[in-house]
C-alpha cells in the first residue's frame, strides 16, 4: 500500500477502498478557525452532544483579528467559551495561524485530521491525512460521525534531486501548479515519494501540501521518515512520531516526477494561482508591496532566511514590506535570537501572527498597486482591493523584489544563498493554549449580540420552478460568492447579515433579485465553488431563496457544503446547454424527489428546450437534500 491507503485503510470505517467509491473514514482530530469555528459550534451545539468525540479537537483564532467593533471580540469569547464547555482545547488571537500552530504543537503521523479550513492538509507535510471541510462535517465528526468522502485517485509526485540556489518548496508546488491547474487535483490526493523527499524539512513540506488546495486535490501528504521524527523531536514531540512510508511495492493510479535539481525560481501572476510562469520571464515589474507570511510560508526557517537576507540591509523605499511570523512560537524564539531586529531594522512593518493580509484583514494594496506575496490565493478581489495584481512567489523572491523595487531573480539581487542553522529544540510555551475544564458542566456560554442562531430550512417539495438569478463562468470561487476581508469576516456568526455581501463583487444586485424571488438556481461553469472550505458560501444563498446550481462541474468542498444545506447541486447533461440559459430564465423541474431517489433521468424545462441534467449523489446524500440539509436530517435519525 501507499501512505494514503495505509491511513485510510487503518480509519475505515465504511466503503471499500476503491476510486470512485464513498467511504467514511474515522477523523482522529479536528480544527476550526474563528471565521468557520462560529456556525461550525453551532451547528455542534445543535447536536445535543455533551462532549467532543475525538482524540483532539482544537478551536484557534487567527483570521478575524482586526477588530472595528464590538463583532470579532465577541465571536472570540464564544469560541472561548464553547471550547470549554465541549471539551476543545482554545488557542486564542496571538498564538499564530491554525495550520502552523497545528504542525508545531499537535499534528499526529498517521493519523486523520478534519479541519474547516481548506489548508488543513498541511499537516500532510507531518504524514497525516488531513482533509478541509464544511463546519457542518467537522460539527459531525466532533460528534462521532465519520467523514465521507468519494475515494480519489492517487497520485505519486516522484520527486527527483535537490533544490538548488534559490529555489524553494513553493517553487515545487508552482510548477505543480503549472502542470495541472486549479482543476488538476480535483478527485485527487498528491502524495510524494522518491529521493527528494529526504531533503525537504518539515516546513517545506508543509509550504507543498499546503498550496495542494489550490490544485482542488482532496489531500497531499507525505511519508512519516526521519526527518519528520527530528522534526517532533525538536518540538519536545518523540513520543508523537511513527514512520509511516510507502511500500515498495506500492501501486498509484497516476505518476508524475517533479526534478528539483533542474527548477528555477517561479512566480504565479494575477489572478490564478495556477498562472505560473519563470521569475526570469516576468523580471522588472515594478513592486508596491510585499507580504511574507500566511500558512504558507511562516515559519521559523521562512522568518531565519529573511533576517540573514535583510541584515544590515534597507529595503526599497517604494516598497511597503509586511511581515507576519506563523505562530508565537516562531515570534518568541526570532525576537529572542536577536533576528527580529535585523528584520525590522531594514525597514519592515511586522504584524501580528495572524491570517493578515491572506484574508484581506488589512494591508490592502493601493488602486492598481502590485503586490507580491509568499502567501496560496491571488483570487481577484482578496486583498480587498479589486484591481490590485496579487502574484504569489517563494520569501526568496519576495525579499528580491522589497529590496530592488521590482520583480527580480533571487540570485541576481540576493547573492549566494545564507545558509540557516536551525535550532536543536523549539521554544515551547503549551500554556498559551487553554485546555478545557474538568466542571464543564458549570461553563456558560458567552453569546453577544453579533451570535445569531442557525436558520430553518424547508424539505424539499417534489415540483420545482427556479428563477434564474445569476449567471456565471468558470473558476469562481468563494471569495467570489461570499468575500471575506475585514468588512466581512465580523458577520461569520450572523447569516442574517453576512448573506447581505453574497456576490457582491460579481453582480451587486444579485441580493436584491435572489430575495424577490421565492426560488432560484445559479448557473456556473467548471470547477465552481473553488478555493476556500467557507460553508456561508453555500448557507448565505440557501438562506436567500437559492435551491438549485447547475454547474459544468463542482470543486469537491463546495459541493458537499451544498449537499449540507440542502441546495441540489446538478450539472449539465450537454455543457452547451449552458449558453441557452439565461438570466431571470425559468426552469422547472417535475417529480424531482422521485427521480432523484430512483436514480431516474432528470430534465429541466427551459424557455427553449427541455434540457438534461446530471445529478451524482449517494443514498446518504439524497437523504440530505430531501430533508432540507444535514442539520435537518441528523435531528429526523
Ligand atoms: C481562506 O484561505 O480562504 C480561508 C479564509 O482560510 C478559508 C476559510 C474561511 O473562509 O474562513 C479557507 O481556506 O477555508
Ligand atoms: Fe489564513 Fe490565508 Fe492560510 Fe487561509 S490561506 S488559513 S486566510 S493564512
């Protein structure tokens, strides 16, 4: 068996391991962020269990930390609250960003992790399987429920040589990037084997599988080896490691081989992370800022290279450099060692350790500014500044370009490559986390104006007339339907208000229409629902009269948020019906509950045509769907 196969196999729990198939897996640990964790508890609480049923389970706040209001404070000391009563340990706003805490203090090899943010499966970097999920399913698998997911494909990322000069980890997943697009990974996992592997630390495994989400892949993950063992050691963590690798026999369903001695220092254009081209090809754009952080690329090793590079240097003074270190961890040990100061005596701005700039919470570039960023998503708009240029590139090119003004090769501006001692232990602080009460049962609590409780939905009725409210093309993602950014992310808790900004950017009059119309359907291209696991990208159009998308295809957390909120997600029988629809058109569906329990064909009658329709759901997930979603559906069992 491959690594993949071996964790799955040891966590079945139903279903054959075989592509295609549904099977449910048993989720050892779970995490939410604040701006998921809010519905996600919730949704918990609604379940009427007394206590989590994991090994672990971890509620950490690093997204929503710019308060203008009272709304995020609030949000926190639910969370707080909520974690105490539940039995989840509470990692508060300051102790760093979820995946970067959770490669440090808690990743497990070998085990599963269920995180309601897309890039849980860093922790693939430490050899677990570790999948992004809607709040609902992570709601689920604190409650005991197993997770579901289709069985992917597998895919072995041969990696072959070693990096050489300044090539980096994020060069490695760009060219993957490059190779297969933000489509390639969909149905898939990305697990690398092969001589190079044994020369990635830890966090530069991490920066790959991390960046795996934007490949759409259902998880990347790593073997557990030596260097994942020195890694935990290092962290005071032994006792956690396990080794974990890949028969030598094993079998993938697909092979490609990335040769890390021949790669060159890449860069992903605006707006797609997958618009990767040479740094070489692009050099001499002029730079407004530079941002060296997110989940990507913040850890220790990232915040060395940048003092040893920025030493008794002065950055370029058009550029505005922002820098934010990935945990408390890595804050406290640089600022200890003296780094820090040779960082922020070149001139840069250091933020807290927090999301930041990823998720538009400040530092949004100026009007047409260009931005370079260590960070995965360059969506348009996600800066919080519409027509900002976003390109994504390894710290190495970034420093390049703070200190020469523009896009730049590394080598040219940089010189020959330092070399990073790291250290033989981590500082560990583990009372920064706060672990949940013996006296549970005495904990109340804390709700403040800004937590509103979850909505009810209607079942599903059996004829169904749909107005079309908007029509869109392909690739759009959640920030897309539902932005985040600091005007937004305050209103996670409150559906009522945050449905408001539902593609807002797209079509500002898309609220106004969805909510004159009792029942409407969203017609999309490939890949719809790309990039972040936000399930108000899904709950906020339910909760505004949407029943129906019909798309050309589905990115997979998108689609299951769907399926959890009881909105039907269908695909066209012949892609080119899409042209004949248009907006405000109305399509009606007949008998839709029967034929979609009989597995029966399924057409939409349009103004022009009858046209068919697609529908790939499991038993489970009809069951969903006609009860309305999955909160309704686990109250009626
Ligand atoms: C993101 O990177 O888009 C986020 C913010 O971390 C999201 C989660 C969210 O929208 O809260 C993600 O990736 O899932
Ligand atoms: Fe936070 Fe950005 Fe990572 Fe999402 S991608 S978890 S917003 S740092």
């Amino acid at each position: 068996m491959n690594v993949s196969q071996k964790i799955i196999s040891s966590h079945l729990v139903s279903g054959t391991i075989k592509t295609g198939n549904e099977i449910a897996i048993k989720i050892d640990q779970t995490l939410t962020q604040d701006a998921t964790g809010t519905l996600s508890y919730l949704q918990f609480e609604a379940m009427g269990i007394p206590k989590v049923k994991t090994k672990l389970s971890l509620s950490y706040v690093d997204h929503n930390t710019l308060q203008s209001g009272f709304e995020n404070a609030d949000d926190h000391k639910f969370l707080q609250s909520i974690a105490a009563k539940y039995g989840i340990i509470f990692s508060p706003a300051g102790n760093g960003i979820c995946h970067q805490v959770h490669l440090e203090r808690f990743g497990v090899p070998s085990e599963t992790l269920l995180g309601a943010d897309s890039h849980t499966p860093t922790a693939g970097g430490l050899g677990m399987l570790a999948f992004g999920a809607g709040g609902l399913d992570v709601a689920c698998a604190m409650a005991g429920e197993p997770f579901y997911i289709t069985m992917p494909q597998i895919v072995k990322v041969n990696l072959v040589g070693s990096l050489k000069g300044w090539s980096s980890a994020k060069d490695i997943i760009l060219e993957i990037l490059r190779l297969k697009t933000v489509k390639g990974g969909r149905g898939k996992i990305f697990e690398f084997a092969g001589g190079g592997v044994k020369t990635l630390s830890i966090p530069q495994r991490a920066t790959i599988t991390n960046m795996g989400a934007e490949l759409g892949a259902t998880t990347s993950v790593f073997p557990s080896d030596e260097i994942t063992k020195d890694f935990l050691k290092r962290q005071g963590r032994l006792k956690d490691w396990k080794q974990l690798i890949a028969d030598k026999d094993a079998a993938y369903d697909e092979e490609i081989t990335i040769n890390l001695s021949v790669l060159e220092p890449l860069i992903s254009l605006p707006h797609s992370p997958d618009n990767v081209r040479k740094v070489a090809d692009v050099k001499g754009v002029k730079v407004d800022q530079v941002c060296i952080g997110s989940c990507t690329n913040s850890s220790l090793a990232d915040m060395l290279l940048l003092s040893k590079v920025l030493k008794n240097k002065k950055i370029n003074k058009n550029v505005s450099l922002v820098v934010s270190p990935g945990s408390r961890q890595v804050l406290s040990m640089i600022s200890e060692s003296g780094d820090l100061a040779n960082i922020v005596k070149s001139g840069a701005r250091v933020l807290e350790c927090a999301c930041g700039p990823c998720i538009g919470m400040g530092q949004s570039p100026k009007s047409g500014g260009v931005s370079l960023r260590t960070f995965n998503r360059s969506f348009e708009g996600r800066s919080g500044t519409k027509d900002a240029k976003v390109f994504l590139c390894s710290p190495a090119t970034a420093l390049a370009a703070a200190l020469s003004g523009e896009i730049s090769s590394p080598q040219a501006v940089l010189g020959k490559k330092p070399t990073i001692k790291m250290p033989s232990k981590f500082y560990v602080d583990d009372l920064q986390f706060q672990k949940p009460t013996s006296k549970r049962d005495k904990v109340e609590i804390i709700r403040g104006p800004n937590i509103k409780p979850l909505p009810e939905f209607a079942t599903l009725e059996d004829n169904l007339i749909v107005k079309t409210i908007l029509k869109v093309g392909d690739n759009i993602s959640t920030d897309h339907i539902l932005p985040a950014g600091a005007k937004v992310l305050p209103f996670r808790s409150n559906l009522p208000k945050i449905s408001e900004f539902t593609f807002g950017a797209v079509d500002k009059d898309f609220v106004l229409r969805a909510k004159s119309t009792s029942n409407g359907i969203i017609v999309g291209g490939e890949n719809y629902g790309q990039g972040s696991s936000r399930e108000h990208a899904a709950l906020a159009p339910r909760f505004l009269g949407i029943r129906v998308v019909l798309a050309k295809s589905f990115a997979r957390i998108y689609l299951a948020n769907l399926i959890n909120f009881g909105i039907i997600p269908l695909t066209f029988g012949d892609g080119s019906d899409y042209e004949l629809i248009n907006l405000n058109d109305e399509l009606e569906f007949d008998n839709l509950k029967k034929i979609i329990a009989s597995n029966s064909e399924l057409f939409a009658k349009g103004a022009s045509k009858t046209m068919k329709v697609c529908f790939d759901l499991t038993a489970r997930q009809k069951e969903m769907i006609f009860a309305g979603g999955l909160l309704n559906w686990i109250k009626t069992r």
